[in-house]
C-alpha cells in the first residue's frame, strides 16, 4: 500500500464515520459546533458568572483555548481504544495498525474544521481586526495536529498492550485543561520565569497562547519554539509509527487477547 493509498483509505472511512455518526442524531452534523459550545458555556458560567473571571474579553479568551483543547483532547481519547476497537477486523485481514488511530485523528480534523469557521466568526462579531497574522492560524493547527496524531499512534499503541492506559490517558487530560492556560493566561502571572517555563515546556500551552496571541492582540507566536515543537512531535510521529508498522503482528495479538 502506498503512503497515497493510505492516506485515501483513511480520508474515506474518516468520512463515513463522519456520516454514520451524524446519522445517529437529531440535530447531526451541527453536534460538530454545538458539543464544543456547550463545553465553553459551561466553563463560562463557572469561571466569568460565578468565580468572577473580571475580564471583558473572557468568552473569546476562552473560546480560543478551549475549542482547540478539545479537538485534542477529545481525539487522543478517541484514539486510544481505536486499535483494540477494531479486534474484530484485525483478526480478519493484515492492516497497518496506525491506520485505525489515524482515522479517529482525521475525524476530529473536519470537526475542527468547522469548530474554526465558527471561532473566527465569532470574532469579527466582537469587532475583533481581521489582519494577516490570523494566516499564523496555519503552522499552529498544523503543529497541533503533529501533535494529536504523535499522542494518538503512541495512546493507541499502548493501551493494546495495557487497557489500564486508557484511564491514565483520561486522567493525563484533566491534568492538560487545568495547567495548559484554558480559562486562566499564563502571561498573567506574577512570575515570568513561571511563565516561560510554562509556554516553553508545556507545548499545548504555547498552541493555545498563540492562537489567542494571534487572534485577539495581533502578535505573531514565537517562531523557534514553533518550529521546534514542530520538529520534535514530527519525529516521533515517525519513530512510533515505524515501530507501530514493524510490531503489526505483535499489536494484532495484544489487541485480540
């Protein structure tokens, strides 16, 4: 199977779960904008009406953090189980295992997809410059993206060989939402060497922090650190996935047994 193929092969069965699911609901693809919504009305009401987030800007600052959180978080979940998931088909035929995790992953990318049309209308209903550096958008979501699918192969790859990595993936995302910047800016605290630490060492954090720094006060993301992200969650991309396609048998076993 060429790289071609494959990628074909997951974009149509991306798609058809796409479709299916819809089909399971009433109001059916608007869940794709209405889910995320109500994560952020829910947040909303916690952190602006009852703690008093005393900000003026607090419903985009959190639709900027949290629409994103949760194309990632609620993939990589996805993800993990995708592979043990599918026991039924892997005992059938010979398939590159990265493929079903890489499917849940392009699944969540045309949610998002439509979750960013909605952010962005959002903004120029709050009066909020449409300028050049919102194109910054695209290196972000495309390192995002390395990102999701570098932790999806790697989730998936581990819960076939212990179920118990599902829940410690459950638990490693409620971590992630309260230290990756959601509801509160890392740029506000009174330490900047915490700062720093944070944006520099927590790569999630630095996506969010770029798409509000892009979005809502026009400065660019830092270049270096973007790259670097960019590169490191690459190669290991391709390291778990080389591992991944050379164990295929090895994984099949775990994920029957």
């Amino acid at each position: 199977m060429t790289l071609t193929q494959y990628f074909r092969l997951v974009d149509t069965q991306a798609r058809f779960a796409l479709k299916a699911d819809a089909a399971r609901f009433f109001l059916g693809y608007v869940w794709w904008v209405l889910e995320p919504l109500l994560f952020v009305g829910v947040f909303y009401f916690v952190f602006n009406v009852v703690l008093d987030a005393n900000r003026a800007d607090f419903l985009v600052f959190l639709m900027c953090g949290k629409l994103p959180f949760v194309w990632y978080s609620k993939t990589v979940s996805n993800s993990a189980n995708a592979i043990i998931g599918n026991a039924g088909l892997i005992g059938k035929i010979d398939i590159p295992k990265t493929m079903f995790p890489m499917v849940r992953v392009h699944e969540g990318l045309y949610r998002q997809i439509a979750v960013f049309l909605l952010l962005f209308v959002v903004l120029i209903l709050y009066d909020y410059p449409v300028t050049w550096l919102w194109l910054w958008v695209l290196p972000l979501a495309f390192v995002q993206y390395l990102m999701i699918v570098c932790c999806s192969l790697l989730g998936a790859m581990l819960v076939c060989f212990l179920r118990d990595f599902i829940l410690l993936i459950g638990l490693a995302m409620i971590f992630l939402m309260f230290t990756s910047g959601i509801f509160w800016d890392p740029r506000m605290l009174d330490d900047p060497a915490m700062t720093e630490m944070i944006l520099t060492w927590n790569p999630l954090a630095f996506i969010l922090d770029g798409y509000r720094q892009v979005l809502m006060f026009q400065q660019s993301p830092d270049i270096g650190l973007l790259l670097i992200n960019g590169c490191v969650f690459g190669v290991i991309t391709l390291i778990v996935a080389k591992i991944m396609n050379k164990n295929s048998q090895l994984l099949a076993l775990k994920a029957l047994s």
